[in-house]
C-alpha cells in the first residue's frame, strides 16, 4: 500500500512538471540570462497559463581570460552567445530578456 501511495504521488508530480516545448507563431518568448564565476548561461522560454515552459538551454564554461570581466560584460557576453546558439528563435519570434543585474 506504502508502494502505491509513493508511485501515485510521483506520477502526479511528473504530470505537472514543465516539458521541453516548441513556441506557438507570434508567441513572445522569454530568455533569462545568468552567470557566475567561471560560466555563462540562457534559458528560453515560453510563458503558457502563467507558467514558464522551457524551449532550450544554452550554456559555455568560460576561459581563463573572460572570467576576469565585469558582471555586465559577462551578461552581454551571455547574451550574445545566446543569439548566436538560439539564432532561428530570434529571426522568428519577439523575445524579452529577463535579469536580475543591470545590463
């Protein structure tokens, strides 16, 4: 009974959990951009019913030299990566960017 209980309590948490999903024409989508120390990263996303769906994830473990730029110049390097990796998603579709930090 304890086994059942766990595998039907599973089964409704992986229900709900966002999938990876293609965006809808004319959808705007959204693309969170963050770094850290020693990595650059950016999510897609699409926004449907108030919760965010993932469409893609990009991310670059950054050398020596880039770890030693500014916040802001790591976001814009972030981002650019990001357009470059996600090019046919910015050709098509409006995109806002979304971070914490100052750009």
């Amino acid at each position: 009974m304890e086994a059942e209980t766990a595998f039907q309590s599973w089964k409704e948490c992986m229900e709900i959990l966002p999938t990876v999903t293609a965006p809808a024409r004319g959808e705007i989508l959204l693309l969170h951009v963050a770094t850290s120390f020693d990595e650059v990263g950016a999510m897609l996303f699409a926004e449907k019913r108030n919760v965010q769906i993932p469409i893609y994830f990009v991310s670059r473990v950054l050398p020596e030299v880039e770890r030693r730029y500014a916040e802001s110049e790591k976001l814009i390097l972030a981002l650019v990566y990001a357009t470059r990796c996600l090019q046919r998603y910015f050709m098509d579709l409006p995109i806002r960017v979304l971070t914490d930090k100052p750009v």
